[in-house]
C-alpha cells in the first residue's frame, strides 16, 4: 500500500511497481484512489504483487508493506500493517507515530535526497527505489524500464531525474531487509 498528498507521485510510484513486477513475469492487481480535491487531497495506492493468480480486487485490510510519503491522511492505513511487515517512511515529511514493536520503518529523507539530486519532484521515486532495495520486489533496472514505461509523453523529459532517483533510492539500503519472495532451492 502507498499512501501520501496528492502531487506527490504516488500513484506513478504504484503504477511502476506494479509494471515492473508485470515484466518479471508475475501477477499483478493495481488500484488507485484519490481524494475530492485537485490539490492536497489524500491519494492511496494498493498493488497486489504474486506468483500466481490473483483471484480478488487489491482491496486489501492488511498488508505487509507500506511506502508512505505524508503523515496526513496516514491514520486509515495504519492499522492494514500486518505485525512483522515493514513501512518505508518519507522521513522528510512524516511526523505521525509508528509502530515500531509491530513493524519494521525503515526511513528514508527521500525529499531532501530528490532535492539535492536536483529534482525535487522525485521523492517518490527515491522512496520506491529505497522500497525495492529492501524488498527485492523486483530487479532495479526493471523498475526503472517500468518507470519510463508509466510516464506519460507529456512528462518523458523526467525520465533521467526519476531514473537517477531511483537508484539512489536502491543504493541507500545496503541489503534487502524484508525480502518480498522466499528463496527456493537453496
């Protein structure tokens, strides 16, 4: 689940999450919502990533990871952390209470990173850069083919600054801490 204002790229972050984990060959249920208002609004984001069918809507109750990006409108989703799951958190912004003993954070100054990348407007790429360096998700250079993918023509020149934020992102965590698939054969 990603949670955060609107503006602030989470529904391009779920978006490519989603495709990214759909070139790798798994099953993927994206859905986005968004708040009544143009600016400023709550805008949520569930995506259901398997490796096999999925058989319901990403309506989900809990999950086992969230990127969240604002402390505003955080309070719906807070309970849907399963215990033992992981929340990568804007440092930046967020100013709500986690908990710590139920989850694992794992903070990330993803605005202050975008801004001395120079594009401030990437924050959400470096949170879900940082997001797939601790998960292992998907592979880095497919989220960032799936994010070129997700942009629409009218923003394709931020292609290079949301590839830089992402590996930045990806480079922050130094090992995967909550690996999203088990390892097999080993």
């Amino acid at each position: 689940m990603l949670t955060g204002i609107g503006g602030q790229g989470v529904q391009l972050a779920a978006q490519t999450l989603a495709r990214a984990a759909a070139l790798e060959g798994r099953s993927v249920m994206l859905f986005g919502v968004y708040g009544g208002m143009m600016r400023g609004g709550n805008t949520d984001s569930s995506v259901v990533v398997a490796d096999g069918p999925i058989q319901s809507p990403p309506l989900l109750s809990r999950t086992w990871a969230a990127l969240l990006m604002h402390h505003m409108f955080w309070e719906p989703m807070a309970d849907k952390i399963r215990d033992g799951g992981i929340a990568v958190v804007n440092s930046s912004l967020f100013e709500a209470d986690l908990e710590r003993d139920r989850y694992r954070v794992i903070e990330v100054a993803a605005t202050e990173a975008a801004a001395t990348l120079g594009a401030p407007l990437t924050a959400s790429m470096v949170l879900t850069g940082a997001f797939v360096g601790a998960t292992e998700l998907v592979g880095i250079d497919t989220l960032v083919a799936a994010m070129v993918e997700s942009l629409p023509p009218y923003r394709r020149q931020h292609s290079e600054d949301n590839e830089r934020a992402l590996r930045h992102g990806y480079a922050i965590i130094d090992s995967p801490v909550a690996p999203a698939w088990e390892a097999v054969g080993v």
